[in-house]
C-alpha cells in the first residue's frame, strides 16, 4: 500500500470515463436504483470541498490548482462503512470451525464462547494494544476505498473496558485518514459475572456520571443495543437508550437479526438514527421504520460468514425505505472487512443493483451517521472523499469482485492512497 499526506487540498481531477452522480442521502426504495451518470468528466476539488463538476470541456482553468487524472476510471464518492465492531483483539477461528461442524452462533455463546471469548481479549488488552492490533485494519479498509468507518465499543462489558475501548477509537481516528465514528455498545451481552444480574448490568452501564463523561469527552456519538433473542430485550433496550438519549447520545439498534422480537418497532418508537441487520423483519417493523425515517442497514456478509438467511432487501426497497450496506466486520459472526466484497455479496445474493449498492454505501451509509449533509455525495460544497476506481464503469467494478480497482483515495481533498502501480502518476 502507498499512502500519501500531501498538503495539497485543491485538485482539477481530469479524464474520469464516468463520474457517478450520487445526490445526498438518505435516497429511498427505488430512487437507489437513478443515479445519474457523467461521462468524460472533470471534478474541481478546492480546499478539501467539491468546487465544481461536469463535462471535461467545460473544466475551469484554475491557476495553482494540481492537476490529477483518472485514466479513464469511473470516480465515486468515499466509501462509508457504517456498522463495524472495530476496535478488537483476539481470534476466533475456533468458533469457525465449531460452526462449520454445525454449532450455532447462540450455542457457542451460550458455552462462554463468543462476546464473551472477545471480551476476555479486550479486558486483558492495552489501549497501545488495541489500537496496534486495529490500525492496519483501517488502513487495509482505506486501500479499499473506504473513507469513513464507524466503530462500535462492546467488547469490554464495564465501564474501564469500554471506555479503553472509545478511547482506542479515538487514537485510531488520530493516527490514519478514515473518519471514525464512534457508538457506546455497552449492552452487547451480559458479562459472566452478571448473568443473573441483568438490571444490575443495565444500571451501571447507563449510569448518569458514566455517560456524562462518555459525552463531555466526544467519546461517541451514538449509543447501539443488541436487542434479540440471547441477548437483551426489547424493554431492556428501551431503558438503555432512553438513557442514553437524555445524556446525548442518538439511538441505533441491532434489530431482529437472529429472531422476531420487536427490536425494529422499538427502533421506530425511539424514533432511531439506523436499524441494523433485519434478516427477521415483519411488516409492522417495516411500517414503524418508515414511519421514523430510520435507515434500515443490512449486513449480507454476516448472513453469508454465518449461512443464514439473508435479509429481504427488496422487500424493504419496495417499502421505499432508505437502505444502506455495510461489514458488520467483527471477530466472530463476520471476519470480513472488505466493503466492497460485501458489496458484491449485496448484488449477487441479495439482488440488489450495482447503483442501489453504490448508494447504500454512500448517501444512505453518510445517512445512518448523520452526517449526509457534508459527505456521501458528489455535490458541490460537500467534502473532497472520492475514490477513482480502474474501471470505466460501476458494472465492470461489481462483475469483477476480489480484484484491487482502487486506483487511488481522496480523503478532504488530500490524495491519502495510490495503488503502487500508479503511485508516481499524475
């Protein structure tokens, strides 16, 4: 990987073969699927925002301004990975192998494996540790094409662990190009030692000191719940992100991902940034989504490292909702933190259309951080995070899944990565 820090801020990027059009999010149903497309363009970064955009002919004659080409590769906004369990430590190929044999993921939990195996590789971790053991994660993620990550807590299960854990998301956000953005998961799972304890859990995780701390020190901006069967319940959710709300922090929920428990009705009820997961959804979660504008983010790379049913992504594109794609990267349920292999898995398992993946994991992913407004999109005035692919087109960048077509990332106007290839061209 070559990554770069040049100061330079302001661009003309010339010979893009297709520039795609991406308006701000959220973009809903069957809006994903028009998104308009410019051939032979020429985009104007000045001082890290978009400036202008259009045919190559029309390109302005900026004096100063560095001049970078596209070769002829398809130009789309920065790449958002919005659901991700970054930081942590520890492996579990074990547990693989246990499922490949037919263990379920509820069974291997349930056996101190897990959460559980991941916490014990947390707690025992050091803040230097963990952000070690992460760093190169995000930069694998950055020569993919990713710009902004969030990054859940969760694997620490006290507050010592978990805040180690916020504080390792803010250091990693320090150290490398990717916009990190951090969520409190506290109530990920119920540590050993308050099994028969739950409340008890539930209140010290949401004490009033903790999350004011938590606030205070832009430790994070949302607070997530993993509501479902062998994990919390639906009121328990509710308590921790009503609490959590009047101290700051805005809601998200992993939602009815292993059963049908009225997780995304209380995403509604809360009237929730994002639902993430929904392979058990039912009509009245959808109703309720709709009802919120909650972005309903499904995960096809856990469905796929688990070999479980997928999500019915149609089904909520036709419901018009705003749907968004991401990783779900994490130890145990999905080792994969290539967005755009999950892409892939977006189009060819949940048959989704190469344009209405693009958006998911734009617009609609800048949408469920609520950051839509500066990022996401290619529209003047909105932050410089583009991505120049080595192909023409989006369709030959989805028919060819596993090759490296990044040619080269753009994070605020700073070119932060070029393949090696094309590291000295310009």
């Amino acid at each position: 990987m070559v990554t770069e820090t040049r100061e330079a801020t302001s661009h003309l990027i010339r010979n893009i073969g297709t520039l795609m059009l991406v308006p701000p999010g959220p973009i809903s149903g069957r809006q994903m699927q028009t998104v308009p497309c410019l051939r032979n363009a020429a985009l104007l970064i000045r001082d890290g925002r978009i400036a202008w955009f259009g045919p190559a002919r029309d390109a302005p004659l900026d004096e100063g301004v560095a001049t970078l080409s596209a070769e002829g590769g398809c130009l789309i906004p920065g790449l958002i990975d919005c659901h991700t369990h970054i930081p942590f430590a520890g492996s579990r190929s074990d547990e693989f192998l246990q499922r490949l044999r037919g263990r379920s993921y509820l069974e291997i939990l349930a056996a101190g494996g897990g959460i559980h195996a991941t916490c014990r590789a947390v707690r025992a971790a050091t803040l230097d540790e963990l952000v070690v053991e992460n760093l190169p994660r995000l930069q694998r993620m950055l020569e993919l094409g990713v710009t902004r990550v969030e990054c859940k807590s969760g694997y620490g299960l006290s507050p010592e662990h978990e805040l180690k854990q916020l504080e390792a998301i803010r250091e990693l956000d320090r150290q490398q190009p990717i916009d990190l953005e951090p969520t409190y998961l506290a109530a990920h799972a119920l540590p050993a030692e308050f099994q028969e304890h739950p409340d008890e859990f539930i209140d010290l995780m949401t004490g009033d000191e903790l999350l004011a701390d938590i606030v205070r020190r832009g430790l994070a901006r949302f607070c997530d719940v993993f509501c479902d069967r062998g994990a919390f319940n639906v009121a328990q959710a509710r308590h921790v992100l009503r609490r959590a709300a009047a101290a700051g922090l805005r809601p998200r929920l992993h939602a009815d991902e292993l059963a049908q428990v009225g997780a995304t009705r209380l995403a509604g009820e809360l009237r929730a940034v994002s639902a993430d997961h929904l392979e058990q959804i039912n009509e009245a979660g959808i109703v309720a989504l709709k009802a919120a504008g909650t972005v309903a983010v499904v995960l096809p790379g856990t469905s796929f490292f688990l070999g479980i049913p997928h999500c019915d992504v149609r089904k909520l594109i036709d419901a018009d909702l705003p749907v968004a794609v991401a990783t779900d990267f994490n130890p145990g349920t999905c080792m994969i933190e290539s967005l755009p292999w999950v892409m892939n898995i977006a189009c060819c398992q949940l048959r989704m259309l190469p344009n209405e993946v693009l958006v998911a994991c734009t617009a609609n992913a800048a949408a469920a951080l609520e950051v839509h407004r500066r990022v996401g999109a290619i529209q003047t005035g909105f932050d410089a995070d583009l991505v120049v692919l080595d192909v023409p087109s989006l369709e030959e960048w989805f028919y060819t899944p596993g090759r490296p077509r990044v040619r080269m990332v753009i994070k605020n106007g700073r070119v932060v990565y070029r393949r090696p290839d094309h590291a000295h061209r310009s």
